[in-house]
C-alpha cells in the first residue's frame, strides 16, 4: 500500500504541477481521507513541491478555496465585513511552509472574530 501511495503521491504532483503550468485554478483541500484528521495542512507541503510558492499555496488555501465556494463574499481575505478567520504561527511559512504541520507553532487561531485557541502565553 505504501509503495502505492508514493506512486499515487507522485502522479498527483504532476497533474497539479500540469494543471497550473496550464492556468488552471488550484484550491487547497479534499474531501478524501487523505491525511489523519488535523494532518491536512501537508498539502501545503505537497503544493509547493509541485511547483507553487508558499504563498501561492497559502492563497489556494484562503482566497482560491473561498471563490471556488462561492463564499469569497465573507471568506478567503481580511476585509471589513468578512469572517475574521485568522491563524498566528511562530514561524515564518513563506520561508518554511513545512513548519506549519507542527502544531505547536500555531500560537493563535480566531473564528469569526473571536478567539478559540491561544497559546501565546504558555511557556
């Protein structure tokens, strides 16, 4: 299975690498199992090892997947009138976009304005 999934993992990264050499919009996400639950943020990983940038990536998982809903009206962006959907990280992800698979270095997560995890403050 493993073999597979390396092959499999491959072949993906090729059509995304394709499909945007192409001009096709990518959106962050998936509505298969993938990954273990909390794992998804990999993808991003995977994003930029088929040739986008971090902040290629990073936008395909705000911006891009809100206008494929048809939700980019409250999400996707920080605008006033918008979901205040927000994520701190103790690390740079443009200079290293694997570092946001650690938990532990998202210090700040707000929902709709209002915080719901904070881990500034623990040592």
């Amino acid at each position: 299975m493993l073999e597979k999934a390396r092959e499999l993992t491959g072949q993906a990264l090729s059509s995304v690498a394709n499909a945007r050499a192409a001009g096709v919009r990518i959106a962050f996400g998936t509505d298969a199992s993938v990954f273990p639950h909390g794992q998804n943020l990999r993808e991003l990983e995977l994003m930029t090892r088929a040739g986008m940038s971090p902040m290629e990536a990073i936008v395909s998982a705000t911006r891009t997947a809100a206008e494929c809903l048809g939700w980019d009206d409250r999400i996707g962006t920080l605008e006033p009138g918008k979901l205040a959907d927000i994520v701190i990280t103790a690390v740079d992800p443009l200079s290293d976009i694997v570092a946001l698979q650690d938990t532990s270095k998202i210090m700040l997560v707000m929902r709709g304005g209002n915080i719901v995890n904070d881990l500034r403050a623990v040592p």
